[in-house]
C-alpha cells in the first residue's frame, strides 16, 4: 500500500503569523501528529507536557506534546502535536484530520472532506 503525503501549514495558536509549510505523511494508523521539534520551536511552540506512547513495536517512548493550528486545503483547526525527535517522521494523525473535518480516502490515497455528524 502506498503513502499520502500532503503540504501542512502549521502556526503557532497564539501568533498565526509565526508558520510554516511542512510535508506531512498521512498516517491512518496514528492518533496523534508529529512534527520535529525545531520545526515546532521555529515558529514559538513550546512543549506543555511530557507523555508516554506506545509504538507499533510495543515499546514505550516519552515525548513532549503541544499544541498547534493546522491549515490543509484552506481549513484550519488547532491539535494536539508530539514534539518529534531525530529520526522520526512527520505524520499527520487522524485526530488533527478529524479535527480539520477530512479523512484520508483509502482507495485513492488523496483527502477528502468528513461526513460531520451529530449522534
């Protein structure tokens, strides 16, 4: 199966003009964001907390977490992003898509917006 990549605008939630376009993996399989933390920090995020994740592989990892506002095909939403270190890939999580009202068309591999629905 192949990859979804798409360009992210990521701001700073309390100074939008601090930004950035990133290329961002669409990872079905990933709750939440990651980004590199001198991506983050370039644009004044700041991690809140630290967090334990578990990987694929079942191990554990901490990392810090914060918050930023993310912009894909003119809709904008902030969400929650792990502060990503060397080596690990920028990923766009299926709560930031959600949160953007999108989800990723498995068939053609391209986003698409969310039937948004009240229950």
């Amino acid at each position: 199966m192949g990859t979804t990549t798409v360009q992210v605008r990521l701001a700073n939630i309390t100074d939008p003009d601090r930004q950035v376009d990133v290329d961002m993996i669409v990872d079905s399989g990933a709750i939440y964001s990651v980004v590199s933390t001198p991506i983050l920090r370039g644009i004044g995020i700041e991690p809140q907390k630290m967090e334990t994740f578990r990987l694929a592989d079942g191990r554990a990892v901490r990392r810090q977490v914060g918050h930023a506002l993310f912009d894909i095909q003119g809709r904008s939403a902030p969400s929650r992003v792990i502060f990503g270190r060397r080596g690990d890939a920028c990923l766009l999580g299926m709560v930031a898509l959600e949160e953007l009202g999108l989800a990723l068309d498995p068939l053609k591999r391209r986003l698409r917006p969310l039937t948004l629905m009240i229950a």
